[in-house]
C-alpha cells in the first residue's frame, strides 16, 4: 500500500459511504428515504472514520485536498507529494461516486427530482448568496483544520506527516459529526475540494435520465472555500503558537 493508493481507496470509500447514505435519504424508494439530516451527518463522519482508518497508517490520512495543501503551507509535504495526493483524492472521489451511482441506479431512475440526484454527488447552498455560502465554506474547514492541529497526540517531527491519520479515526469523526450539524445547513459543508469536485464531474458524466446542469457557477465555492479556510487556519496556529 503505497500513499498515493492509500489516499485514493481511503477517499473512494468514504465517498462511498457519504454518498450512499445521501442517495439513501433523498432517492425515491430507499429505506432510507426522507430519514432526515442527522442521518445523513451522522454517516457522513462515521464515513471520514472509515477511511481515516484505511489510509492512515500510510498516508497520514489526508482524504481532503485542503487538508494536503494545509500541510504543504506548513512545510511539512513538498509540491510533488502533495500534488500526488491530490490526484489520489479525486480520483479516489470520482470511484467512489461512481460505486454509488451504480449501487442505486435503479431508486436513481426512480427519482424526477433533479436537485436530489445531483445532491448524491456534491454540495449546493440551501439559499444561493455566494458571499455567504463562500464564507460557509471557509469557516467549516477553518474550524476542521485548526480544530485538527489543536489535537495532543498530533506530531509535529519532521519526518512525521500531519494528517488526519496521526491523531486517530474517532476524534476526527466526531469534529466532522460536529461540523455537520452545526454549520453544515447553509451549502452542505463540503468543506473538501475533491469531495465536491470529483464526484461532481462524475454526475456531469453519467447517464443519469432528467439530471441537473454542472452549475459551473457554483462549484467553485466548495473549491476555494475550503482552500482559503485551511490556509487561514494554518495562519492562525502560526500566530498563536
């Protein structure tokens, strides 16, 4: 197992998972169907305990393009590793909708509503205001990433990657669980750039019957908003420590 596959099947199942109790919920004709937010909150961080699980020990954990460019603005990965990474996390995102697709591809086809399919796949603001939904955006990973660094047992040696891997699966669970039902009702906390993009791209490629337009001019919210979130958050731990 090496990082770049470690980041790519950790990211591929807990899209997987995330995604699925999404279709879940708002598909016609689950048994899951209309089961409500915290269903959908709780799954998702028990989803990031997942696959912190599988690729931490390899990895470090990452799953989360902001939290790999979080460390490499700390000097703790260079350019190449952390592009690798990247790549892996998208990759890694776009299998794991696709496994979702084909999963509940029937409950798909039964499903006129647009927005709920596209929902499966990425995030879309409750009230669309960009300024507001970015802002969403920014504080979730914000309190993600300098939430993460505040963690005891985070190492800080230089041989040592920081990752969501080094300071255990259930922690992180639990602050992901947090920042779903607390902040996650405005754009639906992506709060993760190829959780959003990736499988975003996938809903544009499928043959999903009535599905929703790419809203181009949306997507680059859950992208840089979370970008600007972990590096303000690595700001801060600079200014405080």
């Amino acid at each position: 197992m090496s990082p770049f596959l470690a980041e790519l099947i950790g990211t591929g199942v807990m899209i997987l998972l995330g995604g699925g109790v999404v279709a879940n919920v708002v598909l016609n004709k689950t048994k899951g169907n209309n089961s409500g937010w915290i269903v959908i909150s709780t799954a998702w961080a028990l989803a990031v305990f997942v696959g912190v699980n599988i690729a931490g020990p390899y990895s470090g954990a990452h799953l989360n393009s902001a939290v790999t460019i979080a460390n490499l603005a700390m000097g703790k990965l260079d350019l190449p590793t952390s592009l690798s990474y990247i790549a892996a996390q998208f990759i890694g995102a776009m299998l794991g909708a696709l496994v979702v697709w084909l999963m509940y591809k029937n409950h798909f086809d039964e499903t006129e509503d647009a927005g709920a399919k596209q929902a499966v796949f990425c995030t879309a603001p409750a009230i669309r205001n960009q300024p507001i939904n970015l802002i969403s955006e920014i504080v979730g990973t914000f309190v993600l990433i300098f939430t993460i660094l505040h963690f005891q047992d985070a190492k800080f040696s230089d041989d040592q990657v920081i990752g969501l891997g080094s300071i255990g699966a259930i922690p992180v669970a639990f602050l992901v669980w947090a920042i779903g039902l607390s902040l996650g009702g405005t754009t639906g906390y992506a709060i993760n750039p190829a959780r959003d993009l990736g499988p975003r791209i996938m809903h544009a490629i499928l043959p999903i019957r009535n599905k929703a337009g790419f809203d181009g001019g949306y997507a680059w919210v859950p992208v840089i908003g979370p970008i600007i979130g972990a590096l303000l958050a690595v700001g801060l731990n600079y200014l405080v420590h």
